[in-house]
C-alpha cells in the first residue's frame, strides 16, 4: 500500500529488455534521487510513478525492477528513460498524509488542458469512460502516483466515444516536488481510482445481473 504522497522523483536511467526480447518486458535502472534506500530489501515494493513494482537488485544509490509486457501495455512513462514518481511502500508507522493507494493502475488518462491560473495550475484530464463512476466532486484520485483531489468533473460524449474530463488544481508545491511539471497537452498519464469506491461500486453491482 502507499499514500500517493512523492517522496523523491528518481530517473529511469536505462531499459533493457529482458531474455526472450522485448514482448518478456524489460528491466528498469533507476536512479532513487533522493529516496533513501537504506531500509529497502530485494523484494520490496516501490511505486513508480503509480504503479507498484518489486525491487530485483539495487545499490546505495538506484534500484531496479522488471515491468512485465503487460504492465507497459497498461502504463505510461514506463518504457523510456526520463523523471519519474518514487514512493517506498507504506508501514503501519507512518502518516498517511494522501490517500490509501494500492498502486495499481486502473486506466491511462490524456491531459487535456494544463495552464497556469494565478499561482496554482489546472490540471484537466481525460479518463476513459469505464472509471467515471469512480470519479467524483471533491473525491480523490492518483495521477502518475501523486494523490489528488478532483475539483471538477463532467461526462462527455465526445465525437470518438464517451469519456469523463475531470479537473485537478496544482499547487505550486506539487508543482516543484513531482514529474507533473513535465506534462503538456496530449500526454498520457496513469489513473488510480480510489480504492474505497471500488469496492463500493463492487458491493452495489453484485446480484444486480
């Protein structure tokens, strides 16, 4: 589990793909930045920018994991050298200061908007139409492991099928300490829907059919 609280933003240093080419997945290098790695074991969890991934070998100063094809097909920002969202897995010792976070990825968003308003920037996605009923006024969601809450939201039958555009406001805070900055218009990005409505929307569906 995690919190959706950054810890340190890390970089992809190398992607090699792993025996039996590149439909086996590949290993990633990572430099941890500034997340201490002292405490971590092989075997542990780390959340790369939402998605959870297990250590394999690491050093005092990077770690590497090995993505499966089917996590690439399933995430962005994960099959090329770059910045990326670190967060060691959560201990019952620590505050949760986001969200409960399983660091699953549930869908690949598209920025649809991100523009400077006053001091703060809004955030505007587009999320596949099958995790609307997850998104919700002032409920929370992960975007590329960040925790954060939907300010507001509509569904849309857009020319290319129905969607859900939900919008973020970013403080400057957020803004420094994670990968955020770095989106533009037409990137893709990872969504985690909150892990309380998914198991609500499960109890409310079962017996239904």
């Amino acid at each position: 589990m995690f919190t959706g609280i950054v810890a340190a933003v890390g970089k992809i240093s190398s992607v090699q793909p792993l025996e039996g080419g590149l439909d086996a997945g590949v290993r990633l290098d990572i430099d941890a930045g500034g997340l201490p790695l002292a405490d971590v074991a092989l075997g542990d969890s780390i959340a790369i920018n939402g998605a959870c991934m297990t250590v394999v070998a690491k050093t005092d100063a990077t770690f590497s994991v090995d993505v499966s094809r089917e996590s690439l097909n399933c995430t962005a920002g994960l099959d090329a050298p770059g910045e990326v969202n670190l967060e060691k897995a959560l201990t019952l010792a620590e505050r949760l200061g986001g969200h409960l976070v399983s660091g699953h990825v549930d869908g690949l968003g598209l920025v649809h908007r991100f523009e400077a308003v006053g001091e703060s920037w809004e955030l505007v996605i587009d999320a596949p139409h099958e995790l609307a009923k997850f998104l919700a006024f002032k409920g929370s969601v992960v975007i590329n492991g960040v925790s954060l809450t939907v300010n507001r939201v509509e569904d849309l039958d857009a020319a290319s099928g129905k969607l859900c555009r939900f919008s973020i406001n970013l403080i400057p805070h957020t803004i420094s300490v994670t990968t955020l900055k770095h989106l533009r218009v037409g990137s893709k990005v990872n969504l985690e829907i909150d892990l309380i409505a998914r198991y609500v929307e499960r109890m409310l569906s079962v017996g239904k059919a």
